[in-house]
C-alpha cells in the first residue's frame, strides 16, 4: 500500500506525523511526506522520501510579512477572526499546492492519504482523485471554525467538484490526551497515542538522569526563541531566583532553521551560547525535549501544542507565558492544562506591574508555588498515563489499510 501523508505547519507539525509515518513503513508500505517550503529539511531530516509540493511558505498564505519565521502568528484580532482567518490562509495554500500533488499522484499514486490537521490541499486532493482520506489532528486544533473559514474561501473549487462543503474524512486520528478534548472537536475520532518526536543530539548524561537531591526546571520556548529577546521573560532574574532557591535549570533553545537567511532571524544558538556565558551554573542550548521530560520536575514555556503534549508524556507540570500577541490555539491549550490542574498560564508582565514587581521575580514566585503544590505532579502524572493508555501509531496501522479494503 502507498500512503501519501501531506502536512502544512510549522516544523513541529513534521515531527508530530513521524511516528505514524514511520510506523506505516516499518509495516511495510510505501510511504512518502508531502512538505512546504521552507521545511522541507526538517521533513527530509525525519528519514522518509520527501516531496515539494509549496515553495512558498505559510505567511505569503497569510498575508504577513517576509520578515521572521514566526509565520502563524497573526495580528492582534478577536479569537474568532484568527481562526476563519487561518482556515482562509491555509485553504489559499491548499488551493495553491494541489496542482502539484496532482502531479505526483500521477507518477505515483497514493491509496491512501493523511492529511494533516489544516492541510486543505489533502483534502482537495482526496475529493478530486476519490481517495480515502484520513486527518491527524495532534493536540486540540479547534478545527471547526478553521474549516468554516476555509469553506468560505474555497466555496468555488468546492461547487466544482460537486460538493457543498469540506470533504469529511474516513477516519480522524486525534493525539489529544482525552481529557483535554475540546467539547467541539470533530469526531468520532480514533484516539492515538502521542509519541514524542524532535531533534536529536549526542546525549550527556545529564539530559537523562535527574540531579541528585536537586528540582529540576526547564525552561523553553519550543522552535522559537523568544525568551533570549522578549523582556516579558526577564530571564536572567528568573534564573537568578531560581539557581538562588537551588533549583537544576536547564533552558532548551531551538537548534533553529538552516532555510532561514540571516536577514530573518539571527543565528539561535549563538544567541543562546552568548547568553549561557553569563547565567553560570545552567545549561544552555538544544536539549531533546522527549529525552530530558521524564527528568524535570516543571517546565516554564510558551504553550506550543506539540511542547505541552511532549512534556506531558514524561509527566511534567507546565507554567506557560503566553509570548506577544494573543494565539487562539496556544491560549486554548494553556487553558484546558490549567482547567485540568496540571498547569498554570502567567503574564508576567501585566502580573509584576500591578504588584510593582519584575516580570523575572513573578515567574520565579509562581515556579515556587507549583513546586511546592504536589497536586500539579499528580494531575500531570494522570494525563501522562492517559496518553500511555491510548493506541499506539503500529496499533492504528492496520486502520489505514482498512481504508481501501471497503
């Protein structure tokens, strides 16, 4: 069987469809990984056959500026408006790269497609070619007012292949721990278990063994590094506070994104190791985030999907900061892990300011209480076995290639 998986996103979009990707070849099928510019390395890095099927990337879609990597974030507008304005911009690109997937399916032609959670183009092409489609959602994508804006923006291209609406998929895969469902997602869904999958280094010993008689904090801002430039951070108080209450720090900045040119974004981890010579005794760089969860006691971070989902496999209570402009997705996934117990949302600014404290001391405070507050462990430690307890991508194989025996 040829399964064809085309994924629009940013780079942790890639490595959330790795494991399932991965565990159809290992079955034994054909596989290859559809992928847009500019993270066609990121997908070719994760070992599968990688087409081009978008040189552009998401933010041209998007109407935003060629200027930083940062290409979901959109201006600061009512949460409502982001998401049909989303479903528009990636419904443009989906328009955009189905000539191209059209033109692959030709020379080699897929019996199955996997789409992920706001590809458009996946299911433009299943409706054209007649293919089952499948979609993979990975963590609380609030897919029902995306797709309204994308059914408004391709209401034509829809009409002409006879449909009224969005192509409704065979089977939804959703990696969302159940607890933490939205009540509007789409469904029945067939839950999947989250594999944790990033970038890799050589590993010290350190990044996998806990520090004797120490708390551990880490601190990341996923595949962005914000942290090193936002002051909303204050990240050398922040550390200060916490080495001072003799807490192990570790701060995971992204290896950053050999596409990108130097016009865009500064080299990371140069900005990283100039900022580790003046913090002492904390680590600081690219850490493995699946490696080094099982080992932390918090993480301080920005709330990105695939990051939340990653800890919470290795267990670990969150302390999310919400970074620049409001992000429907981001403050919806920090709000059900604090609904749920297992974290806390913090803006560190506006907080200090109305206390006539630094946003550093606020954050530190708030890494105080949450680890002296057991009930934050325990309740990380509950979704933690809730994602251990769903099937695993080699057990949802088998569910894909049941598609094209119907």
């Amino acid at each position: 069987m040829r399964i064809l998986f085309v994924v629009t996103g940013s780079q942790p979009t890639y490595f959330s469809v790795a494991p399932l990707a991965t565990a159809a070849r290992n079955a034994g099928h054909q596989v290859m990984l559809a992928a847009h510019e500019p993270w066609v390395k990121t997908a070719e890095s994760i070992g599968l056959p990688t087409f081009c099927y978008a040189t552009e990337p998401i933010r041209k879609f998007m109407g935003l500026p060629d200027t930083r990597d940062d290409a979901l974030r959109l201006p600061p507008t009512p949460p409502d408006e982001q998401m049909l304005g989303q479903g528009r911009g990636f419904a443009r690109m989906g328009r955009a790269g189905l000539e191209p997937l059209l033109e692959l399916a030709g020379d080699w032609a897929p019996d199955v497609v996997v789409g992920s959670a706001l590809c458009f183009g996946a299911m433009l092409l299943t409706a054209r070619l007649k293919l089952p489609y499948v979609r993979h959602i990975e963590n609380q994508i609030p897919v029902a007012r995306t797709d309204v804006g994308a059914a408004e923006e391709l209401r034509a291209d829809l009409e002409r292949l006879g449909l009224d609406g969005l192509p409704q998929p065979d089977l939804i895969l959703d990696a969302t721990p159940p607890s933490l469902r939205p009540s509007d997602a789409p469904g029945p869904a067939q839950p999947l278990r989250w594999i944790p999958s990033n970038p890799q280094r050589r590993l010290e010993r350190w990044v996998y063994n806990r520090p004797e008689g120490r708390r551990r904090v880490l601190i990341t801002s996923g595949s962005r590094s914000l942290m090193f430039h936002d002051q909303g951070w204050g990240m050398r108080q922040l550390v200060g506070e916490l080495t001072g209450m003799g807490v192990d720090v570790l701060i995971a900045a992204s290896p950053g994104n050999r596409e990108l040119t130097a016009h865009q974004i500064p080299d990371r981890i140069s900005v990283a190791e100039r900022f580790g010579q003046d913090m002492g005794d904390v680590r600081v760089g690219w850490i493995p985030m699946d490696a080094v969860a099982p080992t932390c006691d918090l993480a301080v971070n920005h709330g990105g999907a695939t990051t939340v989902l990653t800890l919470l496999a290795g267990g670990v209570p969150q302390l999310i900061i919400p970074e620049g402009k409001p992000d429907y997705h981001r403050d919806a996934v920090a709000q059900s892990l604090s609904d749920f117990g297992a974290g806390r949302s913090l803006w560190p600014q506006a907080e200090g300011e109305a206390a006539g404290r630094e946003p550093g001391e606020v954050i530190a405070a708030a890494c105080r209480d949450m680890l002296a507050e057991p009930g934050y462990t325990e309740r990380a430690h509950l979704l933690a076995k809730e994602i251990a307890a769903q099937p695993t991508p080699a057990e949802v194989v088998p569910m894909l290639e049941a598609l094209i025996s119907r």
